[in-house]
C-alpha cells in the first residue's frame, strides 16, 4: 500500500481524496475544542437559563467551582458574610482566594447583605424591620431607614473589592427571597437592583434530604426549568444531611445542556454564553 501510494501521480484524484481526510483529520479536532460553544449558537442552543449560589455555610463551595470549570458554565454569586463549615466567615481573608479565583474565571457577583439580614416586614416612616442572622445584632429585630439598610447592601460590594480588586455588579439578593415593595425600592434608591430566582430555578439543596432527595431534586430540575429561568441553590447548607451539589449540579447541567440550553451572568444583559 505505501508504495503504491508513493507512486501516485501527484494530481490524481485518490491522492487529492487523501489530501482532504488528511486535512479534515488534522484540523478537525482543533475545530471542535474551539468552536464547540459556536456550534451549540447557532446548533442547539436555543435557551437561556442562569445559574445562583448564594453563599451558606460554603461547605460544597470548591466542588461548585470545580463542576462550573469543568462544565465551562459561569454563574452569579450573592454574597453575605456567613458562618462557615471552617468555623470562620465567607468574606474574611480566609476565603480570599477563592473569592480571586471566581472573579478570574469571569462569574459574577451580588450582594446578599453583609449579615444576611432578613425581611420581617415594614416598619413606620418609610423603615424597614430586619433581623440579622449574623453581626453584632444577630437574632434582633431592629429597624432600618433606607440609609442603613443601603449600608448592608453595600458593604458586601466594599468588601469584595478589599478582597478582590474589583466590585460586585449592582445586583442584590433578599435572604429566604423576603421583600416588600418598600424593600426592593430601598436597593433601587441605593442602585442595586433586587433579583430573586423564578419557580422552577429553586434547586431545592435546603430541604430535607429524606423528603427530597437528589435523585427527585435532580429529575424535577431537568424537566421544569425553562427558558429565562433563574436558579438558586447554596455554596454549602446547613439544614441537608446529603450535600445537593456533589450529586446534582453536574448532571443538572449536562441534562440542561442537552436540552439546548446555554448559561449565562446576571444582569439579564448582553448575549448568553453557549456552551
């Protein structure tokens, strides 16, 4: 075969045949590593969905950002500064660099109050009733002007720039998604605008894992989510025996995927990502 091959007149057609399976051989591989998200553009990607984690207990918070790299997916993070499974808080210099490294890998960041303060509900005068779950005034009920409540808003952006470098998009989070018009108009006035999860995106990874376990979580999420869907699960939870994200995020984002699906940032701005 190889000498028959040698002595092929140089312009014969078999010889060109082999010429181009060479080339598309050679170049074939390279074409799919690169142009695999173009492909899922303009092929089967069709819907947009967008991935949140707010920060917990940060318990799954590596795994998470080990399953978004290997899946090539970028996602929102909404961050408070909570207790962790290590005993310290998610926005201390313990948590640097993994706060860095998200921000290199280009995930996207709000703020979910720096002491997680819940919504109880409104207050006299335009105020607000919080009660924060950590803090100086953790487990209070204390009333809020829009000033102060625009301080727990913005510290978090203050510190992720300590952190990081760079701020956090002008987006927020009400923790347990407790709000009240006032509330939300309270973040507006200070120029982060409120974002919470629709239906189908809560994940679920803070119920009760003999109710609801991942096998249910990660079937129910691969059915119902939709187009334009926001999702919302934890970078660790205290309240699941069995950790959500070890068993369910990268399936979840293969089934998304296969239902053409691509991910993108919040804000809703800008065109999705394809992947």
């Amino acid at each position: 075969m190889a000498s028959s091959f040698i002595h092929e007149p140089h312009g014969s057609r078999l010889h060109m045949i082999r010429r181009h399976i060479a080339f598309l051989i050679a170049t074939g591989i390279l074409f799919i590593s690169w142009s695999s998200s173009a492909l899922s553009q303009n092929g089967g990607c069709s819907k947009t969905v967008y991935l949140t984690f707010d920060t917990g207990n940060m318990s799954v918070a590596q795994t998470v950002a080990d399953i978004l790299n290997r899946q090539k997916v970028r996602a929102t993070f909404f961050l408070a500064n909570e207790k962790t499974f290590r005993g310290d808080y998610a926005l201390d210099d313990s948590w640097k660099t993994y706060w860095q490294e998200r921000v290199r890998e280009g995930h996207h960041f709000g703020s979910h109050t720096f002491d997680h303060d819940y919504f109880v509900k409104n207050g006299p005068s335009n105020q607000v009733f919080i009660k924060p779950q950590f803090g100086p005034k953790a487990g209070m009920t204390v009333l809020e002007n829009e000033a102060t409540f625009c301080r727990q808003i913005r510290k978090v952006d203050e510190r992720f720039i300590q952190l990081t470098g760079q701020p956090i998009q002008k987006i927020w989070r009400a923790p347990g998604g407790k709000t009240s018009p006032r509330l939300i108009n309270m973040g507006n006035e200070c120029g982060y605008h409120h974002t919470s999860w629709t239906s189908a995106g809560f994940l679920g990874d803070e119920l009760n894992s003999k109710t609801y376990p991942n096998a249910l979580l990660l079937e129910k999420a691969s059915r119902e989510i939709q187009d334009g869907d926001i999702t919302m699960a934890h970078l660790g939870i205290w309240s699941r025996k069995d950790p959500w994200a070890p068993e369910v995020l990268e399936p979840l984002i293969v089934n998304l995927k296969s239902r053409g699906f691509c991910f993108a940032t919040l804000p809703k701005t800008g065109t999705p990502e394809a992947h």
